[in-house]
C-alpha cells in the first residue's frame, strides 16, 4: 500500500513550511508541526503563488535555477535534481527567464510532482490557486 505524501494530506503542494505568517485559507488544525495545512490545495497554490512573485519581485529570481535553488537549497536536497526534473516539466533551460504569467502554473506543478512525488493535482486548481493569489 502506497502512502500519501505529506504535501498531498496537508494541501500544501509545495511543502510550505510553518512560520510566523499566516496564510489565507490556512487550516486553523494541522497535525503537522513542521508544514503549513490549508484547507483545501488551491489555497495551498495560492501561497506557493505568492512566494514565487516574492522570490521575482523582492530577490530579483526568475530562472528555474534561481528559483528552486533558493526553495530547496542544496543543504537540504539534491538541489541540482530537482532544478533538471523542474526544467525538464516546464520546458525551459534551468538559467532561461520565466515569463510569470505564463509559466507560473506549469513551474507550481513541475515542483509540486517533485515535492509529492506525482502528479496529484489537476491544471484548473493549480490555475486558481494562481488567480487567488
């Protein structure tokens, strides 16, 4: 019997991890004391949105490479794996500028399957966890 992944039971695709903030659509009970639980995945897109434009806007990222590297550094995961599983899914070089209104989507499900290991969420809710944020 498979298990489902953590990201998949706490409606955090891209595995945010719990801090000070408190998100829109966050679920006010988690049994996870180390990932953020949302109460459904869109809201779970929706805050992966937002950090994705922070990393563009505030830190000046828009490359899968920049991206992923700052999302899962190498001290942590085999960051290199991850960035040529990303690039591969979205269709882009790892050091090609990411048009964000187009590629948003396709970067959020590229990285959700490498967080829960499978493609675990249909394009309209990653779509509107996109239009929420």
């Amino acid at each position: 019997m498979t298990s489902i992944p953590r990201s998949v039971r706490n409606n955090n695709p891209l595995n945010i991890r719990k801090t000070n903030d408190q998100w829109e659509g966050q679920s006010p009970v988690s049994q996870d004391d180390a990932f953020v639980t949302f109460l459904n995945p869109a809201y779970g897109f929706r805050a992966a949105a937002k950090l994705m434009t922070n990393y563009k806007n505030k830190y000046g990222l828009n490359t899968i490479e920049q991206i992923v590297t700052r999302w899962a550094p190498p001290s942590e995961n085999d960051t290199a794996s991850y960035i040529r599983q990303v690039s591969k899914r979205v269709g882009k070089a790892p050091g090609e500028p990411l048009n964000f209104e187009q590629d948003l989507p396709k970067l959020l499900a590229a990285m959700a399957h490498h967080e829960g290991g499978g493609d675990f969420y249909a394009e309209p809710i990653i779509k509107l966890g996109v239009s929420l944020a």
